[in-house]
C-alpha cells in the first residue's frame, strides 16, 4: 500500500528537521525520512559535537594557566561530548517531532517515481518533496589513504579516546577549531594547508593574528602544503607533504581528515524523479526548487554555504515555496559565519576585497583594536580587532571580528546589515559597560560624525576652502559648482554657530541661506512682510506668544522687552530652525527672520511655516481688535 503525505522530506538533518517543522507549522501531512537517527551532521557528528569540545578545550586551557601539568583523560572528554549529544537529540527524537505532528520513517529512501520514494520496502507518496540529504567528508585520492585507518568528523567523536598526537589534513574552519582544541586537551597537533593562509575564506589580516595564537600555544602549522602520500608505520601515520616542490614528513598517531565536504548525490535514483545533479550539487532555481517540478533542495547537498544556520533559511524559504502560493528567492544577501577558535573569527557579509570589487573605492573601512577596549583588557592575554566596512552612506557591506565573543558582536552587526540600519545610528544605543559590544557604539559614532561630514554641501565645501576646486572645475561645472560652495558656505555658517540677537535696531544677520526667510532680505524670493502691532505693542507681544505657543514643535527660549528668540524642531527634516522676533518701534511692527541650521533646502518649511504663523497671528491679532 502506497503512503501518501502533502510532503515528504528525504534527510533529517539541520535542513530537513527546518522544512519539517516548518511544514506542520502549516498543519500539512508531512514525513520526515532519514536512514539514521534524526539530527543529522550537526548534532551527532559536526556542529554540536565540535562545539562541545571546544568549551572543554578552553575550560583546560584556562585551568591550565594556574595548573601547567594538568593532565586530561580524553575518554572522559568523549563521554562528555555524547552526553551533550543526546541532550541535543532529545529535542529533536522521533518522538518530539510525533507531538509535532511529523511521522519520522527510519530507513534509506530511493526513489522509484516522480514523486514516489521506497523506504524498507514500503512506498510513500507525497505531492510535495523535499531533498535535504546533506553531505559526506570528502576524501582526496592521496597516495596510500585507503590503507591508513584515518579519521573524519563522522568517526573522531566516536573514539574512545584521542590519540597523543595528530595530523589534521585541511585548514578551514573545521580543521582549526578542531587543531586548537585538540591541542589544548593534550593532542599534539600539526596542521597542514593547501593555500597560503588558514581559514582562506577570511581576512588574511585576522587570520594572521589567530594563525600566531595557535603557534603560541604549540601547534605545527604547514601552509602551503600539499599531501602527497600517506603510509601506515605500525602506530603511526606518515603524511608525505610538498611545499615549494620538497617533500617533508609529518607523523601522527592520528590522521584527521578535514578537507570539506561532498554533497549525497548519489544512490537515491535522482534520476527517476528527473532531478539535476552534478558531483557538487544537486542543481536548483532562485527558489529551490529543482528540475523537476514540486521537488525542492535544501541544505549541504545544495550550498553554497554549507553551514547550519543557511540550511535552516533554505528549509524555511523552500517549504512554504512547496506549500503556498509564493515563490519566494532565497536571499544570499546577508551571509553570516563564525569559526569558534579562542578567540572566535566571526564574519558578516563581504570582506574588504569583495567590497572593493564590488563597489570600488568608494566604501569606508572602520577598525577598533580591542586594546582599545576596556572589557576586552579586564584579561590578561585577549587579542582581537572589529573591521566593519560600510557603503559611502553608512550601511554595512560586511565585517569580520577577531575576538572573544566575536560570534555574538557579529550577530549584532548581522541584524543592523539584515534590518538595513544606518551605522552612524549605533551611536547613540546604550550599551552596558563593560562589553565586548561597546565597539559597535564607539565605531558609530566616528560613522555618525563622518555622515555628517560626508554631506555633498559640506563636502564641496571643504574641497574649496582647501583650494581643490581649481577655476577651471569652476567654469566646467558652472553654476552648479559655484551654487554648491556657496550651500556649503552657509551649511557650515548656519551649522556652526547662528548670529542670533538684535544689533543696532536689527535683527543681527542678514539670513542668506536659500532656506532662510526674513522681513530683512534684500533678495526678493527671500522676502516676507513685517507684521504690523496692530494695537499695542503689549498686545502685539501677548498675541505672538500666543500664536507660537499654539504650535506643535516651537519652544520660546528668550523672551525680551523688544525681541523674541523661538526654536521650531522640524521633524521633517530632522534639523532646527531659528525663529526671531524684532519688535521694531519706530515702526511699530514685529521683523521676522528664521533660518534652519544647516544649510541645503528645507524644501521650503521655513516659509510655509512663516506663512501659518502669520495668518495665526493675524486671526488673534484681529480678533484682539475687535472685542
Ligand atoms: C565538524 C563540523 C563542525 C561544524 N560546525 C558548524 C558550525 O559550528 N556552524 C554551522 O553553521 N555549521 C557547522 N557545520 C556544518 C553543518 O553541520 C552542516 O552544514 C549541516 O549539518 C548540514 O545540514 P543538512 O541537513 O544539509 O545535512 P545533514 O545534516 O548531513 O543531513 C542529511 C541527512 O540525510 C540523511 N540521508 C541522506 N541520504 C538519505 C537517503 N537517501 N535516505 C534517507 N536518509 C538520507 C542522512 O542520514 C543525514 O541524516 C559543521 C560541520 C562539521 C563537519
């Protein structure tokens, strides 16, 4: 008897276990397939596992400081990080995911229709698949290999314990987190790299100052180093490695293999379901969805980031593809990672090169050492740096953290990017003191003033006063240009400090900016008529005061025999305008000046709001004179 589900999904893994939830979210008849346990790579043998023996790793290191000949036994470091496991497991059990309203079948799945796989025999039917079958470690053709009992991330959490020394083959994050951890438990650990660098895909500048970590606490690092051969001599494994066309050997009792991962292609008949593949990948659309209709992809076996948390998102994004009437892209825009050495590496978005490929040299670079962090120096040892790299306005491209509790500090820096907040707004969030996070305030605020400084008006300003707007640029841009130093002249008048006040009979300053309006300005367009008393001065004066109190944003902060000083806070345009009243007796009338304090165009507030204030003023004024 055939089965049949509104989806089914083939792995049960970080992917599979998110398109799964996510679909009985949805309250759809979902089976969830995995020829293992649930949990998949993360929990049994990559993420939580690796994890686990981190925080052991640095418990001892620590330890270890006070106590130098602490010695470990590493079959208890294995029980612990099972234990961990199973705890793990316990959220995600067969029986968890049956509360949830997910059928779990234990078994391996083929297809053997379009939309029809086998499972122990039985077949199940769903109109909706899910492939979420991950990866495998791959392993390089080296010379000897097969007749080596090396290791994998799938076999070294299983041991009973760790070997006393070990060659670790791959210099990428799991190869790192795994040398220094090992390392730090009493492994002697060498590590031999392909590239020029460790962790290639990172910051070579970061990477250096963790590379130099790593040596100082006594692991062998070989980059630049290809494994050629490897041969079994009684308990130990020799790797033969070449660098700069010589050969050298490096021994271990053990060899672990770290050299990425190889997606499950194979073995499941694909092709049946006319789904496309490749050695790396089964091929998909924006959407996840495969070649063939109504079968989806999520997770290692699709990429490009083989990472948990991107799983998560593609399980997220292609289930409600499968199960609504959307098709929804999945967003690559905002890739995030951390590699979880002491201290952490974590990452964002693009590195400085990306960026500059991207947007040329137009981004902004901004680097606080954590020297220069009061929390960061509370320990004795603590190295790091925070690079975050913005657009010319203030966004965030990317940022990549060296430092302890990086992996958090980049998450903050992730949901900024993701929620698309400006840089420069960090400057004013409040932060408890002392923390690794301050940095985020202390780099936006140097963001904040530079937006500022990075105005056009303020800007060209600055280059003519430095002399580089040379004549001829003058004539070539023309009236354009010479507007522009003129705007940035009085953004920076108007900016610094407003000449406020009455001088001999007058309002202090001719306003000149083209934001401003007086009953002063020689030019006509800036022009506004004076208000007549229209009666006493003592009424004229009760029905000014009237009329600004009457409006919403206007503060009165001198209020004097002859004149009036009024602060109006345009929430529109985020700036101040100066307000002034000059009670001119001899001509017994009320002279009006406001000016924002910057200087490019309010877009003509100023005068509207002259214009409200004078027909309110009028109609009290008026009213006054007639009761
Ligand atoms: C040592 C290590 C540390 C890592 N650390 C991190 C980390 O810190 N952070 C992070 O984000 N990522 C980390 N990763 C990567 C992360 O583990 C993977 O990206 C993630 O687990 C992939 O999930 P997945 O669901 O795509 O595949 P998997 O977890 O591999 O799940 C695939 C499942 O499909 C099943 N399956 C395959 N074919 C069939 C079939 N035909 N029938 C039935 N079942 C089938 C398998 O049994 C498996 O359970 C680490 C990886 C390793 C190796």
């Amino acid at each position: 008897m055939v089965k049949k589900y509104d989806i089914a999904i083939i792995g049960a893994g970080a992917a599979g276990l998110t398109a799964a939830f996510t679909a009985a979210g949805f309250s759809k008849k979902v089976v969830l397939i995995d020829k293992n346990l649930p949990g998949g790579e993360c929990t049994w043998s990559g993420c939580i596992p690796s994890k686990s023996l981190i925080n052991i790793a640095k418990e001892v290191h620590h330890a270890k400081k006070y106590t130098p000949n602490l010695e470990v036994d590493t079959s208890v470091v294995l029980k612990d990080i099972q234990d961990i496991i199973q705890k793990v497991y316990a959220g995600e059990s067969p029986e968890v995911l049956k509360q949830s309203g997910i059928d779990f079948v234990n078994g391996y799945a083929r297809f053997v229709g379009p939309h029809t796989v086998e499972v122990e025999g039985k077949q199940i039917e769903a109109k909706k698949i899910i492939l979420s079958t991950g990866s495998t470690p791959m392993v390089p053709p080296i010379e000897g290999l097969d007749n080596v009992s090396y290791l994998t991330n799938e076999t070294i959490f299983t041991q009973k314990s760790f070997p006393k020394t070990m060659t670790i083959l791959g210099g990428g994050a799991i190869g790192v987190e795994m040398s220094q951890a090992l390392n730090r438990i009493g492994v002697k650990v060498t590590l031999v790299e392909k590239s020029e660098q460790i962790l290639p895909k990172d910051e070579e500048e970061l990477v250096l100052m963790i590379q130099q970590r790593l040596i100082d606490e006594g692991i062998t690092i070989h980059t630049g180093a290809t494994a050629v051969k490897a041969a079994q001599k009684g308990g130990q494994i020799d790797l033969t490695i070449e660098k700069d066309g010589s050969g050298t050997t490096v021994s271990g009792e053990g060899l672990l293999i770290a050299l990425g991962r190889q997606a499950n292609v194979k073995g499941y008949n694909l092709e049946q379901a006319g789904v496309d593949y490749d050695s790396k990948s089964i091929k998909v659309d924006d959407h996840l969805e495969t070649s063939a209709k109504g079968i989806y992809a999520i997770g290692d076996v699709v990429g490009p980031y083989q990472l948990s948390h991107m799983a998560n998102a593609q399980g997220i994004t292609a289930t409600q593809n499968a199960i609504l009437p959307i098709n929804k892209k999945m967003d690559y825009e905002h890739v995030t990672w951390c590699t979880y050495t002491d201290p952490e590496l974590g990452r964002s978005g693009l590195s400085e090169k990306e960026a500059r490929e991207k947007y040329g040299d137009s981004i902004r670079i901004y680097e606080h050492e954590y020297a220069d962090l009061d929390r960061a120096n509370t320990k004795k040892d603590s190295i790091g740096k925070v690079k975050i790299i913005l657009d010319k306005k203030g966004y965030i491209l990317g940022a990549s953290i060296l430092g302890d509790r990086a992996g958090e500090i980049i998450s903050q820096i992730q949901t900024i990017k993701s929620l698309h907040i400006n840089m420069g707004k960090l400057s004013g969030v409040i932060h408890p003191y002392p923390t690794y996070s301050e940095v985020l305030v202390k780099i936006g605020k140097k963001v904040y003033v530079d937006n500022l400084l990075n105005q056009p008006v303020v800007k060209t300003f600055n280059k003519a006063k430095a002399g580089e707007l040379p004549a001829d640029k003058i004539a070539i841009y023309g009236a354009a240009a010479a507007a522009g130093i003129g705007i940035a002249n009085m953004a920076i008048k108007n900016n610094s400090k407003p000449k406020l006040g009455v001088e001999n009979g007058r309002l202090k300053e001719m306003p000149s900016t083209p934001n401003a309006v007086s009953s002063q300005a020689a030019s006509i367009d800036k022009h506004v008529p004076a208000w007549p008393y229209n009666g006493s001065k003592k009424e004229a004066k009760k029905n000014l005061i009237g009329m600004l109190k009457g409006f919403e944003g206007i503060t009165i902060i001198q209020n004097d025999e002859n004149y009036v000083y009024a602060v109006a806070k345009s929430k529109k345009m985020k700036f101040k305008d100066d307000i002034e009243f000059f009670f001119n007796d001899a001509a017994q009338r009320i002279e009006f000046r406001s000016a924002s304090r910057v200087g490019y165009s309010d877009a003509g507030v100023n005068r509207k709001r002259y214009d409200e204030m004078r027909s309110r003023y009028f109609s009290i004024s008026a009213h006054t004179r007639n009761s």
